[in-house]
C-alpha cells in the first residue's frame, strides 16, 4: 500500500491532528496534557516550528503548525513517538498510543486561519453533555429547539475555561506559552492593532455558540490535503509529488473547476439559468453550487459570496452546513450532486 502523501514545504502551514487508537484516551490526567505541552515547546526548538493554535482533547489532539524548514514530517514523528514512550513507560503498556500516522492538511494561513483555527479552538464544547451533538444541533439550526440562556453560559464557559488549549491566549485571558505564536493568526494582513483583532476574534468563535456548530473547514480540503481558494491550490499544486497510480490525493489535486464551471454544471442538473434560480427562496441550487465551489474548487469563503451573490461570507457557512446536512439524509439530492460533479470532470 503506497504512504500517504505528504507536503513538506517551506513556511507552509498545517492543521494536524492525531487520535488514540481505537478512540482510546491518550491523555488520561493533568500530567500527560501538561508533558505533551513540554514536548510541543521542545519540538519548536528542535525543528525550528511555529505554533499558531492548539487545542487537547482526551482522546485526540490538534495543531496548527508552521513549517519554516519544510519539516513537519519529521517533527510529528517525533513528537508523537516521544509521547508515545513516555505514556507506555507510565502506564506499564506496550504497543502503539496513536492509531497511525498523523493527518495532515496544508492551507492558506493569511487567508484561512481564522477559520481553521476557530474549529479548533471549539472542539472542547462539541460535547453531549453541552447539547452539541448532532441531533440536538440541527434541531436547533432549524428553530424546533430554543437554546435556554443557562446552556448558553454554560458553552460559553466551557470554551473560556477549557485549560489545554490556545484560545484563552487569542482571547487575551491568560499568557500564551513561549512556544505559542498568536499574533500571525489574529492580526494577519490586517492594519488594525492586536486588541481591536482580538476582540474580532472573540466575536467570530463565540458568535456561534448559539448556532449549529460550523462544519470543519478541512472536509473542503482539496485531495484531502489543500485547502485554499484555486489559486492558491494550483500554486501548491505544483509543489506535490508521489505516485499518481497509487495515490488517490494525488489525482484529485489534477484538476480544480472554477466558479464558472460550477455554475454551468447546476445549470444542467437544474436545467434553467443561474439568475433564475439564484434568489428564489428555498431552491437549492445556490446552495448546491456553494457547495460544490468549496469542495471541489477549494475556493474560499468570501470569494464564494462574491461569485454567488450572498450577503456575506457567515451566510455562504450557513448555506455550506445546511447542503451538507441535506446531502446526508435526501438521497435525490446525493443523486443530483453526483450528476452534477460528473459535469465538472472531476477526477477522482
């Protein structure tokens, strides 16, 4: 079986996440959240990495990475296999802690990283206990359910008070570690000084606490590894070798449609114009086509509610989400995404 393909580049940024295996806790009291945390800081200095957001679950961890030395490889294997000892030797155990080799998704820090690390910094609230799980989710998206103000200080407590993790830091609650960078992340290309973008910050997660929570960013992830608007994609595309015939990631990132040839393909399926179905309440093709420009054009947020005339880019996540949802339980609608994917000659 041919090894997953990995993009080592230069500066590149990376969300990464591992899972104990078989779901299994990996981080079972105070002492291993706070060794894995030493680790990330001496993986900084040994392999030259910057950490941009973090976030450690029981079972499961991710990380927002930035890759100077084209080395990230390299350096998870590291970390993870030095937990990995250290946790067995604990534990009196034997065999593997993490159930593989990590996951690894390289994107568009400038332009994606409020995002991505938004769906980071939410993952200790995406709990039962707090409502958020999927059933109560939707029924909430859908108005059947009131959030009651209690659950709603409760989410917002648990987001604030979570320890392992980087968002009090963003938030400007507590002291970010040395080895934690958040000011790429917060102020970007942005002119605006840090606290004004930290309260921005704050506002954009929070504001959603209330709402289905938003899918992750990384299922629109081109080949399961690029996740950026066309150019960018096309850019990094360049950059990717492995064997074409054996991996599967490798011919998904062939071939990237536009907005255009979006739009053309719902067209087909719908067999009317664009401007006719655009705005017509409760048709899907808008939303069909949000959909298939996100995962299959990796085209971004705000360029997305540009091309289709949404009001902005909160309301193309919202349109994403409800696609999403719909494509999982309406199998006509899975149908006419196929045909409509078929149109775009996407190789997969």
């Amino acid at each position: 079986m041919a090894r997953a393909l990995r993009l080592n580049v230069v500066n590149g940024w990376y969300h990464v996440t591992n899972r104990g295996i078989e779901r299994r806790e990996v981080f079972g009291d105070e002492r291993c959240y706070g060794h894995f945390t030493e680790l990330i800081g001496e993986a900084v200095e040994r392999f030259g990495l910057r950490v941009h957001a973090y976030v450690l679950m029981p079972n499961h961890f991710h990380l927002v990475v930035q890759t100077p030395e084209a080395n990230l490889s390299s350096a998870m294997q590291w970390l993870s296999t030095s937990y990995s000892m250290w946790f067995n030797r604990r534990q009196n155990r034997v065999g593997p802690l993490f159930q593989g080799r990590f996951k690894g998704i390289l994107f568009d820090g400038r332009n994606e990283g409020w995002v991505v690390t938004r769906y980071v910094h939410l993952n200790p609230i995406r709990v039962k206990g707090l409502d958020l799980d999927k059933c109560q989710s939707k029924a909430e998206s859908m108005g059947l359910v009131p959030v009651p103000e209690e659950l709603l200080r409760k989410r917002l407590e648990a987001l604030r008070d979570y320890r392992w993790s980087s968002y009090p830091a963003y938030a400007g609650w507590s002291a970010e570690p040395e080895w934690l960078t958040v000011n790429a992340v917060l102020v970007g290309g942005q002119k605006r000084g840090l606290e004004e973008q930290r309260t921005a910050y704050r506002t954009y997660v929070e504001s959603v606490l209330g709402q289905v929570l938003p899918v992750s960013p990384m299922d629109s992830a081109a080949g399961g590894l690029l996740l950026g608007d066309a150019s960018w994609v096309e850019k990094m595309r360049r950059l990717v070798k492995g064997n074409r015939l054996e991996q599967k990631a490798l011919r998904c990132l062939e071939k990237r449609p536009g907005w255009e040839d979006v739009r053309k393909a719902v067209e087909t399926v719908k067999g009317e114009a664009w401007d006719r179905f655009r705005d017509r309440h409760g048709d899907w093709g808008r939303d069909l086509a949000l959909y298939l420009a996100r995962r299959h054009g990796g085209l971004s947020l705000p360029v997305l509610a540009d091309c289709s005339g949404a009001s902005s880019y909160d309301a193309v996540s919202k349109a994403l989400h409800r696609m999403a949802v719909r494509l999982k339980e309406d199998e006509q609608m899975r149908k006419l995404a196929d045909k409509a994917a078929t149109c775009l000659v996407v190789q997969t």
